[in-house]
C-alpha cells in the first residue's frame, strides 16, 4: 500500500556545527539549548520553504514556539534574539520568521544556489507587499476629506457638551437644600453657644414650608446665625429695660418711705425732687 503523505528532510553537512554561527551559539550559556531550538525551527519550517508559520498564514511568536518546541518561553525569547543577531533568522514587521540557512539545507548541490537565490527573492518580495500596504494605509487617512473630519470633531463636541452638562446636573443635584433635623439645630445651636430656641427656630420654619421671606432657604446655618445675632440684641435691650425699671422700684421704694415719714410729721410740704437718667421725679 503506497504512502501519499509528503515527507520534508533536512540535510546537515557534516561541518554544520563547526561554523562560526553555531560555535558562538554553542559558547554562550545555555547555548546547546539554543542549538537544539535552532534545528528545530529548521524542520518545523521546511514544509513552508523556510518560514514559521501555522497553517501557511498564521506568524509563530514566541509562545507559541515555546509550545512546540518544549522550551521556556524566556529561552525561546532569549534564542530568537541571538538568531537574528548571527544573521541566522529574519523577523519581517508583521512577526513573520524565516529561517534564512535553510535552502543550505534542502535539494540537490547544484540547485542550491537556484534554491538560495529564490528564496531571498520571496523574502524581498513580502517585504515590498507589506511597505505598499503600508503606504496604502497612510494614503487612505490622508485622502480622507475635511468635511468628514470636521463631522467627527462636531461629534466629539457635542459628546463633551453633554458629559459637561451631566456633571453640571450633578453638581447642581448635590447642592439642593436639605432641611435640618431637630437634633442637627440643637446641635448647632450648642455649638455656637447662642440663645436662639432650637425647637422655635424648627416650628418656625416648618410651618412656611422652610422659606425665608418669598424665597426658599438655601442654609438653614446662616439662618441660625441671623436668629442668633437677633436674639442677642433683644437680649441686650431687654437687660438694660430691666436695670432701669430695677433702679425706678426702688427709688419709687425710698419716696414712699419718705411721704409716709414726713407727711406724718407734718414737713412743710415742699416737694422732693429726684432725677435719675435725667429724668426728674
């Protein structure tokens, strides 16, 4: 029964190790690792004339090649860098690899030079495809009209305008008044060391619907503070009322003594006469 499944080869010459390439390899620390990763990627390429990749399209990375080849993902990093310095592999801007020995490797010795000379060719030629895309790509955003742009920059105002009035709303939200509680009042007041009457202040102002004049009270605080510098005054005028009507009983206290003593006496009837604050009695 014949086999119809296509094998690759990989044909070593027997200097392979001994070039200036694979013993700089080999001398480096963990160099024997970086020459088993090496032919590795040699054969895992043949099949795509030398470039590493899964399923004919798909670039290998290094995770990947971690994957397949058994090794750390760091040593495959670390392999993949020294490769490229010693000319030993080529990474294309899209992550293509190839491996740029390998038609050293494969077919007869008369058609490798052929074999080389293609294969630089194909290289060259997907780097051309990917500079013209390149260029294509640039072309596309600077062929684009104004009035396009223009239309995007509206957009992106208007999107700003409302992220804008959001916040505003917000913020407005937030500085909405809030009546106090009883407790928040007498807190307040204690704090202030005033006279204002928290529970007066509170009926007060719950009965008109927490306004003050035609307007809604936007700090009930400030409100306090008026009450407070109100009450302090009235408190004033009210002490010194008092004095003047304390010092009037008693001077009013001394003149009816005096009547009962020398009206009895039969005084000549002459009338006293006492002045307090300019005031004469």
């Amino acid at each position: 029964m014949s086999d119809n499944k296509k094998y690759y080869y990989l044909r070593l010459k027997d200097n392979f190790f001994d070039s200036d390439e694979l013993k700089i390899l080999e001398s480096m620390k963990d160099g024997y690792l970086y020459s088993n990763i090496l032919l590795k990627l040699y054969l895992r390429s043949l099949k795509n004339d030398g470039k590493l990749v899964v399923n004919d399209r798909i670039p290998y990375n290094a995770e990947m090649l971690a994957s397949v080849t058994g090794h750390q993902v760091g040593t495959i990093k670390q392999a993949l860098s020294m490769f490229k310095e010693l000319g030993l592999i080529e990474i294309l801007e899209n992550g293509a690899i190839y491996m740029l020995d390998i038609q050293n490797f494969i077919g007869k010795g008369s058609t490798e030079a052929d074999r080389r000379r293609s294969y630089d060719r194909k290289i060259a030629q997907e780097k051309e495809l990917l500079k013209v895309e390149s260029v294509r790509n640039l072309r596309e955003i600077s062929e684009k009209s104004t009035p396009e742009i223009e239309i995007e920059l509206e957009k992106d105002i208007e999107i700003e305008k409302e992220i804008h009035s959001s916040a505003k709303s917000t913020t407005t939200k937030r500085k909405r008044f809030e009546k106090p509680t009883l407790s928040e009042i007498k807190e307040y007041c204690i704090e202030r060391n005033n006279n204002v009457d928290a529970q007066h202040f509170y009926d007060y102002y719950e009965s008109n619907g927490w306004k003050v004049g035609k307007n809604s009270m936007k700090n009930w605080q400030a409100a306090v503070r008026t009450w407070e510098k109100n009450s302090y005054t009235n408190t004033t005028k009210q002490t010194k009322k008092t004095n003047t009507e304390q010092t009037l009983d008693a001077i009013y206290k001394v003149m009816n003594e005096s009547e009962v003593e020398y009206g009895e006496s039969g005084c000549n009837g002459s009338n006293s006469v006492v002045t307090v604050n300019d005031t004469k009695f």
